[in-house]
C-alpha cells in the first residue's frame, strides 16, 4: 500500500492543516475502491456520482448529507448472509460505506437507482453576495454614504 508523507508541507503551508488531515484520512480509510464510482460534471455547477450497487434494494441504501460530507451506506440483512457454497465469488455482497467531501455550496439534489446503477445528482448554488459581481468606474456608488 502506498503512504504519503505530508509533513514537509506542513512546515510551508499555513492554513492548510485541516486539508491535509483530510487527504491523509482519505488515504488511509479507503475500503478498497468498493463499491467502484464515478464522478461527472454535467454543467458549470452540477456534478453527478454513479455508484455500481449491483444486488442491492433501494431500501437497503441509505444517503445523508451533513454539512460538507456526503455518505452513502449499503446494509444486507443478516437473513441474506446465508450458508452458501461457492466455486467462484466475483460478486461482492457486503455492506460498505463509501464518504465523499463536498466543497462549500454543493447540495444533494436527486437520487435514483437504474440497472444496478445508483446516481446521485449535485449542484453547487453560490449565495448572491459570494458571486462575483462587475464594478464600473465613475460609477454610481454601490453603498450610500451616512
């Protein structure tokens, strides 16, 4: 398995610690890339991420947003873990919970599951005050004096 060393940057970067705290954690809490997802940007500010949850119910999936964190968790009944006997596993039928870290802004806008399929669709809404916003010279003043 790879690590990565950031301490040489902490010594350079001021400000940064929480994100480098955050990659390293990301680094060291993967679950082995399962289950496998993708991310897309289909517009400026809307993003989606399919997840192949192949075997699993809608009900058996649950998704919550809290603040920047995204977390999608996948539980089999125990009535499914059964006594079975395989020649070959490739499909892999365990409960996983995969956690994505949202940059400001960005909301859960939509859900849907299609052949195994789980999209989950994002945007990304900007309050009016943080847009940027065209300033003219000689202009009329944006805030009036007292």
């Amino acid at each position: 398995m790879r690590t990565l060393d950031f301490t040489p940057l902490y010594r350079s970067a001021i400000g940064f610690d929480r994100l480098f705290n955050q990659m390293e954690q990301n680094l060291n809490n993967s679950n082995g890339g399962y289950p496998p997802y993708n991310i897309e940007q289909r517009g400026d500010n809307q993003y989606r991420i399919t997840m192949a949850v192949a075997g699993f119910a809608e009900s058996q999936l649950d998704i919550t947003q809290h603040e920047n964190k995204l977390i999608v968790r996948g539980t089999r009944p125990e009535s499914e873990h059964d006594e079975r006997q395989y020649l070959y596993q490739g499909i892999a039928e365990r409960d996983f919970e995969r956690k994505f870290q949202l940059a400001d802004y960005v909301k859960v806008i939509g859900a849907n599951m299609e052949n195994g399929l789980l999209h989950i669709d994002l945007e990304r809404e900007i309050p009016e005050e943080q847009k940027p916003r065209k300033i003219t010279i000689n202009g009329t003043p944006l805030l009036e004096s007292e």
